[in-house]
C-alpha cells in the first residue's frame, strides 16, 4: 500500500469535497490499491494455498464484491455476515463458516445455503450438522477447530488463554467420527494469534500447530485433506515499521507443506487483506489544555473506531491542513463520548493543529466502523466513501440518531 503522503497527493481533492458534502466524520477506501494488493496476494500463492477473506474485518458491499471478482473466497462467522455475502454475489462454493456460536437453526441455513464447509467448534455443532445433513440429505463438509495450549502469552484472539474457540485435543480426541455419517470431516482448523509482524514467529507457530494437528488426525484417524491455519499477519500501527511479503508467507507454507506431507492449506485474512487501504475521517470540535497536556476533542472517537480503545494501539494519525507547521507538538486525541476510554491516541502533529481541522486515520481498512460501538451517546453514524477506478460512490451516507432512535 502507498505511504500516506502518496495517499493524501492521490486523493486530497477528492477528500475535500467530500468533507464539504457530508459534514461530519466518514470511512474512506481506495478500492484501487486493495485491488492491487489482493491480486499480489493471488498472484504469488502456492497452487494449494487457498486464500479466504475474513468477513468480520470489514463487511462492506464494495469490497466483498471486489473480493468476489479477483476469485478468493470469504469466511463468514454468523447469519448476518453470511447474508450480506450471499447478497454480494459471492458463489456457496467460495464461503466457510466460522464463530464459536453457531445454533442449530444457524447450522440449518448454512447447509441450504449449500455453504462449502462448517468450521465445527464443539459437539453440539457436530451433532447438529450431523442431524440438519441428515434432513436435508447432503454430506455435510467440515473442519474441527483445536483450541491448543502455548507459552507464547497473549493475542487478540486467545493465545495461550482458555477462549470459546473450538476444543482441545483431547476433547476431540473422545469424538468417533464413524458416528456422524452425514458429516465429512476434511480437515482441522487452529488459530490463535492476531496482527504478528515477524514472519519467523508465524513460521514457529503454524509448524507446532502442523504437527499437533498431524498427531490429533492420527489418533482420530480423521482426514487431513486442509490445515486452516487462520490470519494472524500483522500490519503496522504506531511506532511498526516493518511490513510482510505476502511471498515470503506463501515460502513458509509451502515448506511446511512439504515438511508435514499436507494437501492443501487455507489461510482466512481479515487485517492483512484489507486494513491499509482504509481511512478514517473526524474534524477536530475543540483543542484545549488540562493540567499540561494538549488535548484535541473530534467529532467521532470509540463510536466509530474503537480498536485503540479495545487493545490499547492507536491509529497512525495525520492532519488535512492547508498549512501544516513545520514544529510538531504532542496531543492527547478523545472522541466525544462521556466517558475516559474514549481516546483515539497520543500523536505528535503540527503545533498549530485546530478546532475545523481534520485528523486522517490510516490502516483502517479492517476492524473500524462494525467493530466500535455507534449508538452510545446518539452521535451521527458515520457514512463510507468508495474510491475505484476514478469514481467516488457513497455506499452508506451519514445516519443520524433520528434513523434508529424509536
């Protein structure tokens, strides 16, 4: 993806006038670069790689359709995400479904859905898909999700802590899978890291889940047609300047291919696949000090992205200013909720930052808007602009409280 300053040279007219359109806080996405990207990443896999896009990252129409023209497939985690792919043109045969809660009336719209594979993460699910295959006379196809034990500490999505997700070895390993007929398993799934930088330690992570996996197949005598191995790669945020070669990911996968004698490997990527061609937009409403420290007030905040919030790391964060100064000053930057955890981060910006300006998030693309928490407060939703092939489309303009307020 460009750096920011090609970015803003790329799109700054087209960003004011959108500024003077909507009036209030809105998500932009160059749909160009993440074209670019995505078939970089298509372009130079392994033929037994198969790529998936981790919906929970960013639902938007516009990108699920992209997503479905360049041929990758999409990972759906519940009955709302399946519809809006579903709606978005993308084929069954190109969605899996994940998510720890999946209820028998869920499991039952997957299968007449025709849904490529259900990712079973416990034995309810098994019993259920058993059951609703049995009724509606398909083979139902499936990957069991391992939740395994580590000593690498924490992740965003459990790491080394007990979580909902799937269960563990032997759990599954009490499972006779000549029990459920109508239920093909084709493979297991594991994932338990988010946002890793380091190409060797996704090497580490994935051979141990490689042979953990080899072993649970064995002892369940499962087939071990697919490894799902999740995401987990990392971009980069404040003070991260390293980034990963998709090539360099499709090296290790392929060695560990060869190393553990698998078929086929599926990778489902959210962050990684989208995060950097995303912007978020927010007009500074008050800038003031308290006790030493420079504070910014935006027009939106935790309402609309409340990842720094929930894990603790900013945004990049730049200003649109006609006139930037060249001295930069440090400030403390809150959205407009009434309570202290909503603050976007501490960024060094120019001095002479004010109340009218507007502050520009990058590598907003994933984890934005249908991850925060909009309705708190009553604040205007914010709109999502499209940028592709020259053209600006509004998918969504700007919701106020009067649209869902009853």
């Amino acid at each position: 993806m460009p750096e920011f300053t090609q970015f803003l040279a790329k799109h700054k007219e087209d960003l004011q006038k959108i500024i003077k359109r909507l009036d209030s806080s809105f998500y932009f996405y160059d749909l160009d670069e993440l074209e670019k990207h995505l078939t970089y990443m298509r372009d130079h896999k392994d033929d037994d790689v198969k790529l998936w896009f981790a919906c929970k990252a960013n639902p938007l129409s516009s990108i699920l359709k992209l997503i479905r023209n360049l041929g990758l497939g999409v990972d759906v985690a519940s009955l709302g995400e399946l519809e809006q792919v579903v709606s978005a043109g993308v084929k069954s045969e190109d969605i899996i479904s994940t998510g720890p809660s999946k209820s028998r009336k869920y499991i039952r719209s997957l299968l007449k859905n025709e849904i490529n594979s259900v990712v079973v993460e416990s034995l309810y699910q098994l019993e259920w898909l058993e059951e609703q295959a049995r009724e509606e006379g398909v083979k139902a196809k499936a990957l069991l999700r391992v939740q395994l034990p580590w000593d690498e500490g924490k992740s965003v999505l459990g790491g080394n802590e007990i979580t909902a997700f799937g269960m563990d070895k032997a759990a599954w390993e009490k499972v006779n899978l000549k029990h459920y007929p109508n239920v093909e398993v084709i493979g297991f799934h594991v994932f338990q890291w988010g946002n890793i930088l380091e190409v060797s330690q996704l090497e580490k992570i994935w051979d141990k889940t490689c042979l953990e996996v080899k072993d649970l197949a064995q002892k369940m005598e499962a087939s071990l047609e697919v490894i799902d191995l999740g995401g987990g790669l990392g971009i980069p945020y404040q003070n991260e300047s390293k980034t990963i070669d998709f090539k360099d990911i499709n090296d290790v996968l392929v060695k560990l291919k060869a190393k553990h004698g698998l078929n086929k490997i599926w990778m489902e990527l959210g962050r990684f696949a989208v995060g950097e061609c995303g912007y978020y937009l927010s007009q500074v409403i008050d800038r003031k000090t308290v006790r030493g420290r420079e504070i910014l007030v935006l027009d939106g905040g935790t309402n609309h992205l409340a990842r720094p919030a929930l894990t603790g790391q900013a945004f990049p964060c730049h200003v649109l200013k006609e006139d930037p100064s060249t001295e930069t000053k440090e400030f403390h930057v809150h959205g407009p909720l009434c309570t202290a955890i909503d603050k976007l981060g501490v960024f060094k910006l120019p001095e002479n930052v004010d109340y009218g300006d507007w502050l520009i998030f990058s590598q907003a693309g994933a984890y934005g808007f249908t991850e925060a928490m909009p309705f708190f407060l009553c604040h205007n939703l914010p709109a999502e602009v499209v940028s592709y092939k020259g053209d600006i489309m509004t998918p969504r303009g700007i919701k106020t409280s009067s649209d869902w307020l009853v």
